[in-house]
C-alpha cells in the first residue's frame, strides 16, 4: 500500500453520513476526526486509539444522482501515464488528471461490457 500499484486512500460517499459513521462505529470501533478543508459533512476514520487515518467518510460531493459508495484510490508514479495505459486497455476515464491539494488525481472505472 501507498505504494505504485498499491491501495492509497478510500472515501464511503453517503447519502446519510451521520448514519453510516454510526454504522462503522458500532461494527468496526471506528472513530473520526473532522477534515474541515474536505467540506462540513467529511471525516476521516480511524482504528480506535490509532491517529493513522484509513480513509475518510463524507457526504455524496456533488455525486447525488448516484447510490451511497465506496471509492478506492490507488497510488500511480504518473498520473496521466496511467490515464493513457487505461483507455487503451479497456479503461473508461470519468474525470481526466486533475491537480488536488492531496496531488494529482483521475477517475477511471472499467467500461461495461
């Protein structure tokens, strides 16, 4: 992980995120801490007595139209590299390279079939 190839970070959209940190705190211990900058409804999660965040848990972003969801990222050494190898293996991009204060990002999801 945080590697090249390797599991980065993870975000649950929800449409109810006062229900689903509830939901995660009973079943895993979860615990959560405020992400101001990510907007009012975002925090990240936490083991209990563990300060390392695994991801974080908002509201839907914009993304309204679609169910409650997890997203997965996965470290790249080049973003747009790894834009281009998609679309030319079977990948379907959502949103091209784009700069974030976490660093650069892009959404690719597989193409149905």
């Amino acid at each position: 992980f945080n590697e090249p190839g390797g599991l980065s970070w993870e975000d649950l959209r929800s449409k109810d995120p006062d229900a689903s940190r509830a939901f995660y705190a009973t079943l895993l211990g979860w615990t959560y801490e405020p992400l101001p900058m990510a907007g009012p409804d975002y925090a990240t999660f936490h083991h209990p007595g563990d300060d390392a965040p695994l991801g974080g848990l908002g509201g839907m972003m914009g993304m309204d139209s679609f169910p409650s969801h997890w997203i997965v990222y996965f470290g790249v050494a080049d973003v747009d590299t790894a834009v281009e190898y998609a679309e030319t293996h079977g990948g379907h991009v959502l949103s091209p390279g784009f700069d974030t204060p976490y660093g650069r990002m892009a959404a690719l999801t597989r193409q149905s079939r």
